[in-house]
C-alpha cells in the first residue's frame, strides 16, 4: 500500500524493500473450498484492491493446526461452508472490504496464509465485526497463530 508502514511481499522471489523490518511471501492460488457458483456470487459483488477510497487496509497472516492439515480437503469445505458459513460472512461486508489470500504454507514460510484485506476508513468497524464473525466461527478453532497488522496511507 504505498504510503504505509511496513512492507509487504507477495510473490515469490520478490526482495523486501530496504530498510524493512519483515516480509512476508505468499502466492495467490486457485480458489479452493469454493463452489463455482460461490465464487461467481463473490466474484459479481467483490470490487478490485487497489480502489482510490479504499486507504485502510488490513494484512492478517496466519497458521494452521498440524489438526487442520490432516483433515481432508472435502471435510475441510464442509467446516468452511457448512459449519462456519464463511461464505455468508463473506458476502455480508461486500463491496465494502476487499480482499485477497496468498498461500505461504508450500513456500516454507511461517505462515500458511496472507490474508490482505482493504477498506475506506469509515468501514473500520465494518471491518472489525467481518473479523468478530470469522474468530468466532468453527473453522477458527484451528487457527494457532495470526497477526493483525493495520495500515492506512494518506490521500
């Protein structure tokens, strides 16, 4: 996010800018846990990163249990979908936040994911319910690390 603190590095073999304290690499990926209708109707109400209102933003690394891995990635969508309703988290702070997740966890970084997330300032609390929503859900309890990292830039 230009303008802000911290750096963020998102594709392998990008070198952190000088100066940086950390970086981070992740790819973005196929979608998974996903019925293509799902992604069509995330898709169709989801506005691009990089919008000129858009000046809050959010980077939220995190890690998975040894527990989460082991399950099957069908059982996986199910705590996704039909335990946590991710989906319909989702989908209830769209267009407002954006958002895109980087895989890390085959890189040897770690985290597992880069969760990028950006807002106008005004949908802070917007923003902070999505988070309440998401840490409150099924899908969470394997979560064993994350840090909530908040950036904003200048006009």
């Amino acid at each position: 996010m230009a303008g802000a603190s911290g750096a963020l590095c998102v594709r392998a073999g990008d070198a952190p800018p000088p100066g940086a304290k950390a970086a981070s690499v992740g790819i973005a990926s196929n979608v998974r846990y996903a019925t293509r209708q799902e992604v069509t109707d995330l898709r169709s109400v989801q506005e691009p990163l990089g919008r000129r209102h858009a000046r809050s933003a959010a980077l939220i690394p995190i890690s998975k249990s040894a527990e989460w891995w082991a399950v099957a990635q069908n059982e996986r969508r199910a705590i996704f979908q039909e335990q946590s309703r991710r989906h319909s988290i989702g989908t209830r702070y769209l267009p407002e936040i954006a958002r895109k997740l980087y895989h890390s966890r085959d890189l040897g970084q770690p985290f597992d994911f880069l969760t990028w997330f950006e807002f106008a300032p005004e949908h802070e609390m917007m923003f902070n319910d999505l988070l309440k929503a998401l840490r409150a859900s099924k899908e969470w309890t394997y979560v064993t690390r994350e840090i909530d990292i908040r950036l904003s830039r200048e006009e």
